[in-house]
C-alpha cells in the first residue's frame, strides 16, 4: 500500500477529471439504437483529444477503451454491435492514462424510460458509494467502508457482488488494498493520509451470484436481474475526503432526468 504526495495527487486528480469528463461525453449520446462500439470510439477520441491514453485497452488484452456493461451484465462488458433499447441501463466503465497515473470512474445510465424499480437499483447503489466516500477518511479502516455499502443496499433487499472490488490506484491501475463492498466496521488496514482509493459497489437486485462469459470478460448475475455499478476516486484526508473524480459533468448533461 502506497501513499501518494501532493504532486502526484495532482496527477491523479487530472486523470480522474478526464475520465469523468469522458463519461460525459458519453452520456450525451446515450439513447435508444445507439450501438456500444460507438459509445467506446466516442470515449477513445475525447480521452485522446486530452492528452491521454485510454486506460482499459490493451489492460489484459481487453479490446474497449470503456467496459459497457447492460441490464444483468455488472461489469466488463466488451463494447461491440450491441444497439441500447428503450428501458435498458448501461454500466459505463472508463479508464484512463496520462503522466504515468490512471484514472478510473464508473457510472450506471438508464437509456430512454426505465422502471421505477431498477432506478431504484442505479438510485440506492450511487448513494452507497457517497455514503462510502464520508469513511475515506483517515485513521478509519477499509471495513468501515465495505460495512457503510453493504448495510446500506441490503437494507432494501439487494445484494453486493463478492467477487469483484474497489482498488488503490496511482502508477498502477489497480493498486493495493483491495476495497470490498461487504464487511465489518472496524475490520481491515486502517487509512492513512494520502491514500488514493477507487471505491466501486456493483450491487445487484437479485442474488449476489455472477457468473463470467466465455468472451474471458463479461461477468453477468446468476440470476439475470440487473445489476448496478458507480465509481469514484477519492484522496484519504485527515477530516474529509478530497473526491478526484466527479459525477458533476454527467448530471450537467442529464439534466432533470439525473437519478
Ligand atoms: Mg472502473
Ligand atoms: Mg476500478
């Protein structure tokens, strides 16, 4: 587990304004009939215009700039002819690299009318991260975190994905220490100053089970209900958590029909 300096803050803090930018950009094109291979050139061209370099391609031979994840899918979906329907959501997932640090945020889009039931989902599981995001401070633990999203989901009966977690980032995408979204209060290394964590529930209205494709990447609930995904990085500071990454651009763009 490393901690970062000011500097390098800074570095992170410029990758994860790009990233959440991009998701923006994103977001405009969002709607029905819209294929996921054209969301990723989207993404890959404005990453590109910034400066940096996409985060995921080329990650473990992941062909996309963004996962796109739809419906029961909960994360790395591979972009491709997929065309977004009318009551679909869709887990966009957007990494990025620049000065030799990654940015990496996530956020869950309902595509044209959704049911009230699964913006519930998307509504319940944003508001767990936020909730995640007042722990990031430090002297408290990695538990504190993981208890905060799992008891606050649970309580309106969903259930969080084992398998896959949040992560440190700097130099690495995926950095020490894994950040889960269950566990206890009071468990795990405590958060120093300095830290800089991406905390990502993905919560799933049905069971907590997931099973991956054979595309090696897609990994989708047992059940097939719908599963939702939100993403942010956050600096671990002594009194508040210094929040890289921002939801800001997106809502800009959604407008009055930001859940
Ligand atoms: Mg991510
Ligand atoms: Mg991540």
């Amino acid at each position: 587990m490393t901690v970062k300096s000011a500097d390098e803050i800074e570095l992170l803090r410029e990758n994860a304004i790009i990233v959440s930018k991009t998701l923006a950009e994103v977001a405009k094109n969002i709607k029905p009939g819209v294929s996921t291979i054209t969301l990723d050139q989207i993404a890959e061209e404005f990453i590109r215009a910034e400066g940096a370099i996409p985060g995921f391609k080329g990650y473990r031979g992941f062909p996309g700039t963004l996962c796109v994840s739809t419906n029961e899918e909960v994360v790395h979906g591979i972009p491709g002819n997929r065309v977004l329907r009318n009551g679909d959501i869709v887990s966009i997932d957007c990494g990025c690299q620049k000065d030799g640090f990654y940015g990496d945020s996530a956020y869950t889009f309902p595509v044209g009318e959704v049911s009230a039931e699964v913006l519930n989902l998307l509504k319940r599981t944003k508001e767990s991260l936020l909730l995640a995001i007042d722990l990031a401070v430090a002297g408290r633990r990695i538990g504190d975190i993981s208890s905060v999203v799992q008891e606050y989901v649970e309580g309106f009966g969903y259930s969080v994905v084992r398998e896959l977690v949040g992560h440190g980032i700097g130099r690495q995408l995926h950095e020490k220490p894994d950040i889960p979204n269950y566990g206890k209060r009071g468990s795990g290394v405590k958060m120093p100053v300095g830290l800089t964590i991406c905390i990502e529930p993905m919560i799933n209205m049905g069971v907590k089970t997931v099973v991956q494709d054979a595309d090696g990447w897609t990994i989708r609930t047992a059940d097939r209900m719908p599963s939702a995904h939100f993403e942010l990085t956050v600096a671990v500071r002594k009194e508040k958590a210094d929040v890289l990454s921002t939801f800001r651009y997106i809502e800009e763009v959604l407008g009055s029909s930001s859940i």
